[in-house]
C-alpha cells in the first residue's frame, strides 16, 4: 500500500483488533489536512442510534459532537441498516446501537463529495462491516431483490431460508431482522442463479 508506517493489534476471538497504515507525509495537527477516518467510535451520537439497554448518555454524545467541532470533521452519510453494533442476544435483553462511522475533514469531502457509507451485515463479529465508496453516488443500482412463485416448488429454496434464519439464532426481532433479511436475499439469489442461469428469465417474460 506504499505506506510508510504501520501498527497492528491483534483481535482477541472476533473481539478488537486493529490496523493502522500511516504516510510520513500526514500532519494531524494541519487543520487544511485532506483526511479520513472510520471504523468504531463507541459512542452513540443521537437518541435514533440506539435500541435497547441502558438510557441514552447525553454528556457522551455532547462530548462527541464538541470533538467534531474541534477537529473540524464530518460524519459521511451512511446507508443500509440503522445500527452497527448487536449484542447479539434475543427479547429484552437485546441493544442495538450505531458505534461505527466514517468521519472526514471539509478538505477531503471537497475531494469526494459523492462519497457514501454503506453499513452491510455482521459476518464474523458483532460489527457490522462498513464499506467506503468515495464515488458512490455513481455506483450502478441493482435490480430489486424479487422472490419467484416458482421457486416455492423447490426444496433446495424451503432449505436456504430455515437454514439462514436458524443460523442467525432464529431472532425476529428489531435489529436483527434486516441481518437475517439480507444474509437470505444474497444465498437465494446465488442459488438462484446457479440452479436456473438464464433459464431463469423466462419466468419474468410477463414483466415489462
């Protein structure tokens, strides 16, 4: 990656961890730094980041947003789920909560002013992974998930769904929903695609 500096803590199971890759040429305290930052900053920053557990902490959220103005950054707009961070745990004992984001300089927005998050599902943590597109409001759209009548005949389809909810815990609750949502969409649509290939255009020859 041609950087001149670097810094690894290893995870603990899939809790921590971090890596950091750094140019010499990076002057933090140059307020004109064209700069970025994201990952997890365990801290709720408006009462809508937040489901279940403790009552939302007013002084950390007030101490967040003075940090922004200090530093002169910016969060970037995000899309996809409403939080981050699930303590993975059912009914009412389960918080959801929005940790991780992506903040940056005016300098750099100045760069990147299409520059969009998108928050996708939590594989092998509790995070969920946040993904970066610096020209993502040009990003082509996909086709809108749509489930066939005629896969309902197919054993494989009944199998995918039970297997995907039952690997996610089984909860339909808030929080968790989308997750188990998304992680069936994209195993339907890949075996779809492998079972049928284009076969599979013949049954939409109806739509426009």
């Amino acid at each position: 990656m041609n950087m001149d500096n670097v810094f690894y803590v290893e995870p603990d199971g899939i809790a921590g961890g971090l890596a950091l890759w750094w140019s010499q040429v990076v002057k933090l305290n140059d307020v004109n730094a064209k700069w970025c930052i994201m990952g997890d900053t365990n801290i709720v920053a408006s009462p809508n980041e937040k489901y279940g557990g403790s009552p939302f902490d007013h002084n950390n959220a007030k101490w967040f947003h003075e940090f922004l103005e200090r530093t002169c950054l910016m969060e970037i707009q995000s899309k996809g789920g409403a939080y981050t961070w699930l303590n993975q745990r059912s009914e009412e004992d389960e918080i959801c909560e929005k940790l991780d984001r992506v903040l940056s300089s005016l300098e750099w927005d100045f760069l990147f002013p299409k520059a969009i998050v998108v928050i996708d599902a939590a594989i092998a943590s509790d995070h969920a992974s946040i993904v970066m597109l610096t020209n993502g409001m040009l990003k082509k759209v996909k086709k809108d998930f749509k489930f066939e009548s005629s896969w309902l005949i197919e054993e494989e389809c009944s199998r995918i769904v039970k297997e995907e909810w039952t690997n996610a815990g089984g909860r339909h609750l808030r929080g968790t929903f989308q997750v188990n949502l998304r992680r069936t969409k994209v195993k339907l649509r890949k075996w779809s695609k492998e079972k049928f290939g284009k076969n599979r255009l013949s049954t939409n020859n109806t739509e426009d």
